[in-house]
C-alpha cells in the first residue's frame, strides 16, 4: 500500500490492520509522533489526515493509505509553524513527550477556524492529555495566536 | 573526603579528526563547608573522562547534565549554572546527557535536589574555566591576570584594548593546572546572566520538531520490539500459556518467559510474565493477546482496596508509632474549650507519566548496553547486575530524555526486562510497555487513612492537635513484611507541622503493602497535607474566625523551629538545619502574599469561594489560593490558583512558574479524578478512561505564580508545588458550599450531594 507522508510517497507491505502510529514509528523510523496510550484517549499519536486531526494510533493503515498525512517531522522541520513559534515564545513544553500530539491538534484547530473562542480550544485540545500541566501555557498560545488572526482580520 | 579536576585531552565529537579540547570535572559531591581544600588536577589522555565542562578545539563548550530531564528542566539548569560562570556564550554551548556513573556524585533525579546538589560545584567548575581562560590570554599579552577579564566567550584587556576569543586559548589552557577552589572567585549575583531570570530550554528546537529522543525513540539496527504480558497480582507467576499461538502472527520472532518474582521484597525486580518479541510493537502486542496465559495464586490474591480502608481507619483508632509528642495531648484535648476531629482518606495513585517505560538493550562484547528513560541510572545499572549476576562495571546506561517521570522511573525494572531479554535471546530488544502496563504495574502511590483531632481555648487559638496516620509503607518495596512508617514517610507532612502550641502528637499506625509501593511527585507530603491542611480549615470554622487568621496565629512569631527540642524527629530533607532553616517568617510570608494576589477578603459570588493551603517540603515554602465555583448541579470550575513560592535562589524563574503550573494541574488529578483500586489483588483501571487525569477542561483559567525574590541558597522546586492543591481547592469547597470533602477525588461527591 502506499502512504503520502508530508509529501513524500512511501510503499508499504504491512499488515492494513496496523495503526499508522506503529507503521510511523516502528516501519518508517518517524518517531516525532508519540505513543501514550493505544486506545485514542491521550492525543499524544495526533497527526493530520488530509488536514484533520486524527489518532494514529487508533486509525489503521487501510483507512489511512492513499491520503494526505502529515506529521509533526512535516509541521516544519525548522520550527517555523505559527504554532510551533507560539509554542516556544510561551515556553510551553516540560518534558515534551505530548508536545507534538499538542500542537498538531492546535494547528488542525486554526486551520479550521483560525480564531477559536475560549470554548472552541478547550473543545478542541481536550483529547490532549499533558501530564505535566501545561495547559495553561497551551492555551495562551492558541489564544495569541487566534487573536493575531483576528486582528489580521480585513 | 576529597574532589580533584580531572583534565584530559579528547576526542573532538562529532568528526574523525582528533583535536584538542579541555575537559573540567569535578565527580564527587560535595556539599559540605571545607572541603573545597583537598583539589588535585590530574592529566589523562581518555576519550570517556567523567566531565561536566569541555572547552572543544572551535571554541564550543561541551556541558554534561548529569540529572535525568523529565521536563523540570534541569539540562537547561544545569547548563546555566556552568555557563554563566564561565561567561560562555549561550550560542556557543552544546548540553550532552551524562551515562549512569558512581564518579558524578548522586544521579538519582527525585527528591527536587538536582540544584540544591549541585548550585556550588556546577558553578565551580565554570568558574575554573573562566579563571585558566583569562590567566591563559594574560600570559600570551605579558599582563597581570587581574587587568584581563572574561566575557561572553572572550577575553578582554580593556587597557590595550585587546581580545581574544575563547577558541583561540584552547591549546593554552590545555597544559595548565586548574585553580584550586579557593583560589577562585565566584561571580557576584548581580552579575549573573543566566542565573535567576534564565535562559529559554536548551531542547525546544527537538522538542517543537519531535526529534527530542525518548527511550521508545531509540533506533538501533536489528532491534526487535518485546511486549510482556505481566502478571496480574504481584507475586503470581505463569504457570502456562499458548507460545505457538503468539508465534503464528506475523512478525513475531521470539516468545519468552521472564524470570517469576515470587517472594517479598520485590526490590526494583521485574514482575516476571511472558514477552512477545516482534519486528514491530504492533506484531507484539498481536501476539501477547494470543498467549492466554494462566497465573499462579499470589499471596496477594485476597487484596481489596475498599476493605482494606476499614483496617487503615482502625489503625487510627489506637495509639500508634509515636513521631512527635510534645505536652499532652490528651489533656488539652479534654480540657479544650471545643473540641474536633475528622477522618480523611486518599486512594492509591499512579504517576502515568505520558511516556509509558520503554528501555532498549545490547549485547556488545561482555557488556550490556542499555538506553533507559530513568530518573536514576545507578540504580538501572545495580539493578541489572545484579538480576542477571554480572559485574556493574559491564553494565552501560545512557540516559534518554524522559517522558514525565513523576517517581515512576526512579524504579528501573523497565530496563532490567530489556538487559534480560537481550542478554537472553542476543537481540537488541526494545521493550515497550503499554498504557495498560503501565496502570497496572506501577509502584503505586500509598493508601492512607488519617484522622487529626484539634482542640480550641476560648479565644479560639488553636491548642492541641493529634494526627494519626496509617498507610504501608514504601519501606516493604525494600524489605519484606516492613509495617512501621520511617521518617522518611512521616517527615513529609506529619513531622513537620509548624504550629506554635504546646501540645502536639503525631503517630503512625502499620498497615501491610499488598501491591508494589512507591513515591509519586511529593509523596506522602499529599496526604498529610491534604488532611492537615484541610483541618485546619475545619478548625477555623469551628472557632468561627477568618482561616488565614487562624493559621498566621497557628504558625506564631517568626522563628526558626528547633524540632528536636519540639519533640520531633524531623530531618528537614537530609539538609543541614544551619543551611535550610525552617523558617516560620517566611512561611507566613508566602501564606500572606498568595491570599494578598488573591484579594483574600474579596466579595465573591454564591457558590463560589475561596481556599488556602500552606506548607514548606522538599526545602522551600508554597502557599496556594484556589478560587473555586461549584454550580448547582455540583459542577465544579476553577476561575484562578495564585501560587506563591520562597524557593531560595532560583536558577530559572520561568521554570519555576512552568513547575508550580505543572504542580497545580497535577494537583487537580489527584484532587478530582485519579483513583487506583484493588480487587483480588488486581488493579481495576487499565487507561486513561478509567484511570483520569486532568485535562485542558479541568484547568484553571489562569495560575498565578508569584516567586519571592531570596538570596538564600536553593531548595527544591519540582514537588512542592504539589501538596497544598488538593487542600485549597477543598477549603474553596468548603467556603464556597459548606460541603467538607475529607476523602479524595473528589469525583462525583458534589453531584452526587447536589441531587440529593
């Protein structure tokens, strides 16, 4: 089967039942996208596919083959996201092990809707586990980050 | 006793040339007054020195973190420190992770000691370096060293107005003796530029990129990935399971079974089961589910966690281990003008770090090669050598950034499965441990019951107080049988109560440990606290009067409290009472500032309220403020938590405010959510849906966190953060509702109380 990962082709002989998380991580060498929990319940697997976010590790490579899948090695490799930049201004990760999870949620959210209410990041990121406690940090970035959309607004 | 630099000639990393680079170390602990006197340099040509500091040929300053980083950031710390007394530029440092090793000193990363071991030493060694740089550039100008100073990576002399850049002193001071301590001279702090304000963490960039390496990120080549199917009840051991039907999915290579753990202590040893080894995790996990695999019965078979609270509040119906006693306690309770006493309870946490354990290991040669996310790579080391009978020295562990750690990876057990199932199959195996796993095989946070009695005079001054406490202890991790609390245990909270009355007891009660026992962030500073901060709360209600007046006058004058002579064990952390005074003034001071940021005495909605909790642990002093709103439906929300911390000297003071944040929220989960019961000796909760913690809906709105500028030296600041949550946000309850939550989580107490 074939995968599309941040532009790239990659052709698979594996098992369509696999999660794409373990064909990421274990097939593929990308380990930016975390394992926290196997069940969809954490976020920490979250990637995009065909620009919504998902649970790789709940998603099997039969639903995933053929579409448009981004990862955070394919957010920016430099950083350079919007929200990979407000995430560092806030100085937002502890241990970071959720970050990528985080942040590819935060980043589907404003791709969608670019200037979110209180309500709508909370409903958004609340698959996102952080175990360190850095929500308040993850909202102030998304929230800049929405209010410099607003006032970009025309 | 004494510590020597160790300077070398190394390897350039990173090309096949060999160039010359200046290596610093200073491998023993000393934090001791004096012992700066016995230095000896010593010169050697090794390519694997213990350093903490090299100067490489281009000029890049090579620093070595030898405490694990598991988002408190300590590499981002530790790098500070040096750096700053060197004047090293920021851009031109590269931070390594340091090897399990004995000749760093303690590595162990729990107890929040990472700065309070190391501020001086770390800071010494930088400032070697900058006194050898600025003698080097003054020999090559014939001028006084004292004309030459050092900033930011070069070396100036302002009178000739000639510079030199550190990279251009190299083969300099790589013939030169190191100073010796006391011939150096440590920066002034208003010179500081790195220290205090600190610097962004030196890792964002892999962490915002998601290059950071993990243990489960670890690619080695031929590696096969083992998932171990553990038994359910410690103790038990497999007695049969289907290793044909793991082996028939494709991908599996191997089915193992591990050496049983069957007998009491159960140390830091692997649980035993069945591993399932595969080309992939997926493949593993496959096959484990294939292995049906039967148990043994287990001693701890008859474990239920909801009988077993009856026998803990039994416990505190006698007389216990007696660990402070001062005046009599009794007596002044009769004789009170009013009296009372509640009864608190906490369950059996787990610390779920995101990052369930994972280690990898090789064989290479005779030694056993091991990437571990630990909090403590001595003991990953001890640990394996002794569990499969080899020398440490043939034992090599590098240490990964860690996915949270919390006290779960203090405990190596993770990687001594990896080390057996390498040195067994001569794979280079990675174990995976599932969510699941990791629920159900942690070493749990204890089970406590309390119950704290309180006496009043007519005033309404707080006369007596007894605290009873009964928990098992993490003791019977170590040895068998263990039931009598340590003060390790009972410092945390019970041995340290601050107050200013002259009739005080505090006791233990014994209780069995039937699951594997450990420390969490805090430890059993959460209980204590939670109980005897919640009852003082209690106790200002009853004597009618303002909780925040009540605990100023609790607490009494400013004074440092002499515990010995107060009738208590305390040991104040393992630090010297000279150095960490327990200091009621500024124990007052952070309980004033927090409920000041507050608006203590603000007028607040109904249903809403505010509450307050202090405490000093793991050296430094925290108060929080927790504004709570609870709807009529007992829906609960946290509009704000001010958080004021005397830490000392801090070294980071955004860290800092991200650790009381993140101390906060962990707070919150054990406060509202997280609860690990036990049936037949089993763990009930197996994933996040069962097993909650708080998530971006539970936060508070905003966390206030208010740092009290010091100059004293530094305490702790990855726990204390924790402990006085879960009693503020009660006593927020309380003021907001009338409803007293004595047992935690909280959960569904307030719907449930709101429907009836």
């Amino acid at each position: 089967m074939q995968l599309i990962i941040n532009g790239e082709k990659h052709e698979l002989d594996a098992d369509p039942t696999m999660p794409l998380l373990w064909a990421l991580r274990d097939l593929l060498d990308m380990t930016g996208t975390k394992f926290g929990c196997g069940a969809g319940l954490c976020g920490a697997c979250t990637v995009h596919l065909d620009g919504k976010a998902i649970r790789s590790c709940s998603t099997p490579l039969s639903l995933a083959a053929g579409k448009a899948i981004t990862t955070i090695e394919g957010l920016s490799s430099d950083g350079s996201h919007p929200v990979q930049r407000a995430w560092a201004e806030h100085q937002v990760p502890q241990c970071g092990y959720c970050q990528p999870g985080q942040m590819m949620q935060a980043a589907a959210l404003l791709a969608d809707n670019p200037t979110p209410t209180s309500e709508e990041i909370d409903v958004a990121m609340a698959g996102n586990i952080c175990r360190c406690g850095t929500y308040t940090r993850i909202k102030a970035a998304i929230t800049e980050l929405a209010t410099d959309a607003m006032e970009s607004q025309p | 006793m004494t510590r020597y630099f160790d300077v070398s000639r190394r390897r350039f990393l990173k090309t096949t040339a060999v160039a010359g680079a200046v290596v610093l170390a200073m491998p023993l602990l000393t934090r001791e007054r004096g012992m700066r006197s016995a230095v000896a340099a010593e010169i050697a040509r090794s390519s694997d020195a213990k350093l903490f500091a090299a100067l490489m040929a281009d000029g890049t300053v090579e620093i070595t973190c030898h405490r694990s980083e598991m988002g408190q950031h300590a590499r981002t710390a530790i790098a500070q420190l040096v750096a700053d007394e060197m004047e090293a530029d920021w851009d031109r440092i590269v931070v390594t992770q340091a090897l399990g090793d004995a000749s760093y000193g303690d590595q162990n990363t729990d107890g929040s000691r990472s700065i309070v071991f190391n501020f001086e030493r770390l800071r010494l060694v930088g400032a070697s370096f900058r006194a050898m740089l600025t003698q080097a550039a003054a020999q090559q100008w014939n001028v006084p060293p004292q004309s030459c100073r050092a900033e930011q990576h070069k070396v100036i002399h302002a009178d000739s107005g000639r510079i030199i850049d550190f990279a251009d002193l190299v083969d300099v001071v790589g013939v030169m003796e190191p100073p010796s301590p006391e011939q150096l001279t440590l920066k002034d702090r208003s010179d500081w530029r790195y220290i205090g304000h600190g610097k962004p963490i030196v890792d964002m960039r892999d962490v915002l990129t998601g290059r950071g390496d993990f243990a489960a990120d670890v690619r080695l080549p031929d590696s096969v990935v083992a998932v171990i199917e553990r038994p359910p009840v410690v103790l038990a051991r497999a007695t049969a399971y289907d290793a044909s039907a793991a082996k028939a999915v494709p991908g599996v290579v191997d089915v193992v079974e591990m050496p049983a753990l069957t007998e009491n202590p159960v140390l830091y040893r692997p649980l035993g089961g069945v591993a399932v080894l595969a080309t992939n995790t997926w493949a593993a996990m496959q096959g484990r589910s294939k292995l049906n695999v039967r148990w043994s019965e287990s001693p701890n078979d008859g474990y239920d966690s909801t009988a077993f609270r009856d026998v803990l509040q039994r416990g505190n119906e006698r007389p216990g281990d007696v660990h402070v006693t001062r005046g009599d306690v009794d007596a002044a309770l009769n004789t009170a003008d009013r009296a009372h006493s509640a009864e608190y309870y906490v369950p059996h946490l787990a610390q779920a770090p995101m990052e369930p354990p994972s280690a990898t290991a090789r064989l290479v040669d005779t030694t056993i090669e091991v990437w571990s996310c630990t909090q403590n790579p001595q003991a990953d080391q001890s640990l394996i050598a002794e569990f499969l009978d080899v020398p440490p020295e043939r034992v090599k562990v590098h240490v990964t950034l860690l996915g949270g750690g919390f006290g779960r990876k203090s405990k190596p057990d993770f990687a001594a499965e990896a080390a057996f199932l390498a040195l067994k199959t001569g794979r280079t195996v990675r174990v995976q441990w599932k969510r699941e796993d990791d629920i159900r095989h942690s070493f749990y946070h204890t089970v406590s019951a309390q119950r704290l009695e309180g006496g009043l005079d007519a005033s309404g001054q707080l006369v007596a107080l007894r605290h009873r406490s009964t928990f098992p202890t993490i003791d019977a991790t170590f040895d068998a049988g263990a039931e009598q609390v340590p003060g390790s245990e009972a410092d945390l909270g019970l041995n340290d109560a601050p107050y200013a009355i002259a009739h005080m007891r505090a006791e233990t009660g014994r209780a069995p440990a039937r699951v594997r026992t450990g420390w969490m962030r805090s430890v059993a500073n959460i209980y204590h606290v939670f109980a005897q901060q919640s009852f003082m709360s209690e106790m200002a209600a009853l004597a009618g009067r303002d909780h925040r007046e009540f605990l100023l006058d609790a607490i009494g004058p400013d004074r440092v409290i002499d515990f010995a002579s107060q009738g208590s064990n305390f040991a104040n952390y393992g630090a010297d009472k000279d150095e960490y005074p327990f200091d009621t003034g500024r124990l007052k001071a952070v309980l004033l500032r927090a409920t000041d940021n507050a608006g203590w005495n603000r007028e607040l909605p109904a249903g809403s309220g505010l509450g307050v909790a202090v405490h000093r642990s793991f050296l430094s002093y925290v108060a929080t403020v927790v504004e709570v709103s609870v709807s009529d439906s007992g829906e609960l929300s946290i509009p704000g938590v001010w958080v004021a911390i005397d830490a000392g000297t801090v070294v980071n003071r955004d860290s800092v405010r991200n650790q009381m944040e993140g101390a906060s929220v962990f707070g919150i989960s054990l406060a509202l959510h997280s609860n690990i019961t036990v049936n037949k000796g089993a763990i009930e909760q197996s994933n996040f849906h069962d097993y909650r913690v708080a998530r971006i809906t539970d936060a508070p709105a905003a966390i206030h966190v208010d740092i009290v500028d010091s100059d004293a030296i530094p305490a702790g600041v990855g726990e204390p953060g924790t402990p006085p949550f879960a009693p503020a946000l009660c006593n927020a309850i309380y003021a907001a509702t009338g409803t007293r939550i004595r047992e935690l989580p909280i959960a569904d107490q307030l719907r449930r109380k709101a429907t009836a």
